[in-house]
C-alpha cells in the first residue's frame, strides 16, 4: 500500500467488533473515542508495513516514506487524511510527539532485529512496540496522578509479553523468536525446537517462567493506576483484564500455545467490558468494603 492510497484509510472497527480493542473502547465518550480510533488506524498501517510483503527492504522504504509523511502531518500537511488527523489529535491532546518516534522505532526493530539476547533488550522492544501506545492513549484519556503514566508503561509491557507468548508459532513462521536467547539456554529449550512446535517438559518449565513474568507487570501497573484515575482508565483497564484473562488461559492450557491459537470469546470480553463499566458507576473507594476488583 503507498503513502498515497493512505488517504482514504479509516479506522476498521465495523469489520472488526469482535477484536479486545473495539471491546475496550466501545464506551468511551465520542471525541475520546475517534481520537482512540485514529490512533489505533496509525499503529494498525505501521503494524501492516512491517508484517505484510516479503521484501525487507521494500518494508524499510515504506516504514521511512511513512516517518516522513507522519513529520510532513505535524509540521505541514501530508498527503495522508489519516495522518492529517492524527496530527490534530496530537495537538488537541498535547500528545509529546518524541512517543511517536519511539514507536516507530519499535516497528523498525521488527524489520532488523529477529532474536533477543536478553530480556533487558525485549523490555526496550516492548516499550517502544506498546508501551508508547499506553502513553499516548493516556494524554487521550486524561490523568490526575503523574504515577499513572508508569500504570501505562507496565500494562503496556505485560499486553505485549501476553501477545508474545500466544503467538509463539506464528512468529516462528516469519522466523522471529521474542523470547531471550538467554532463558532458552536456561531452560535448555532449543530455537529449532521452537521452529518445529516441539512440547516438551523443558516448554513448560520455560513457558512457566515467562507468564510469571507478565503477570508480574500485570501487578507493578495496577499498582501505580492511582484510584482517582481508575475511571478516566476504564478503557485501558479492560484491555488489561481480557488480556490477563488470555495469559490465564494460556497458562490453563499447560502452555500448550503451539495445537491451537489461544483465544477469548467475544462474550468474555463483553463480561470484562460491562464488569469495569458497572464498577466505575459504584461510589468511590466502595471496594474497600465490597471486593469488586479484577486482576489487571
């Protein structure tokens, strides 16, 4: 797709209502909404820019028009609709554009970079990759506290660790392995049994360790969501439980990510829509006499 047939691209959520993000951000009050709906539009086209096609360097040439285009938006006016949009979205909501280039950083890894050494390194990835999207969500959102950007950062990390380990296989395909060099070796689990789909006790084990992991995050970015925040995050908090839920189902499942892709129905993700919207409608600090939390 080139930078000039971006022009009529829009957001997909009526082909798409079934997805965790239309879920999470059905009942936002509309301006937030459309604002969240061309963001995602963006990340969506970037995201279809590293992934479809074969040729690296076509990607890499794509990938640049598109930075280029995106600088002409904020700066001027592109040739993109989209990217126009966004550029207003980005100026309504004083969103700092340096996140921006931090995401497309990310994508860019996607194209040079195929294996992790460690897991320092697969944090940067995961930062750039989706805890930027969090950051920029957050100025749509709103926030009281400066500490609920760090809730963003860590939820952000945990939604892309979960991502990771679900697609496993897929990303074997196109020849990428997320997972760090070092807790392979660890565990004594092989690249080439990962390429080949092999479960074993060493899969488990592995696959052990990294859900702990995210949920880890799971816990440090509910810790920093500042309570007074909860209900301007209502949308970013269900996209963290339908994905806590999706790493408990992987974890249920004995890890078994390779027979089948582990998913949530719609109706599940309904359940943990209307649990957060009837909640944020309880009295504040009403939890504190009556449990009414969910994990994420």
């Amino acid at each position: 797709m080139s930078v000039q047939s971006v022009h009529t691209l829009s957001p997909d959520f009526a082909q798409n209502r079934l997805s965790s993000f239309y879920v999470s951000f059905l009942f936002l009050p509309r301006p937030k909404r459309e604002a969240i709906e061309t963001i995602y539009a963006f990340c969506r086209y970037t995201d279809d820019i590293v992934d479809e096609g074969e040729d690296a360097q076509e990607k890499h040439t794509k990938l640049r028009q598109w930075t280029v285009e995106l600088q002409s938006a904020l700066y001027g006016r592109s040739r993109s609709a989209l990217l126009n949009n966004l550029a207003g979205i980005i100026r309504r909501f004083k969103i700092p554009v340096e996140l921006f280039d931090e995401l497309l950083k990310g994508m860019e890894m996607d194209l040079v970079k195929t294996r992790y050494e460690t897991f320092q390194e697969l944090e940067q990835y995961c930062y750039r990759a989706a805890s930027t999207v969090g950051l920029i969500c957050s100025e749509v959102f709103g926030y009281h506290q400066e500490r609920t950007k760090e809730y963003a950062i860590n939820l952000g990390i945990a939604l892309q660790l979960t991502n990771i380990l679900r697609d496993l296989k897929a990303d074997a395909r196109r020849g990428r392995i997320y997972l760090p060099q070092e807790d392979l070796r660890r565990f004594g689990y092989t690249e080439k049994e990962l390429m080949d789909g092999i479960y074993n006790d060493r899969f488990v084990e592995l696959m052990r360790f990294e859900c702990t992991r995210a949920r880890a995050y799971f816990r440090k970015a509910k810790a920093h969501l500042a309570e007074e925040d909860k209900p301007l995050f209502y949308a970013a908090r269900t996209m963290g439980n339908i994905y806590y839920l999706l790493l408990r189902r992987i974890e249920r499942s004995r890890y078994d990510v390779f027979s089948r892709r582990i998913r949530l129905s719609a109706a599940v993700k309904l359940m943990v829509a209307m649990a957060l919207r009837i909640r944020n409608r309880f009295p504040r600090n009403f939890h504190r006499f009556v449990r009414t939390e969910l994990p994420a």
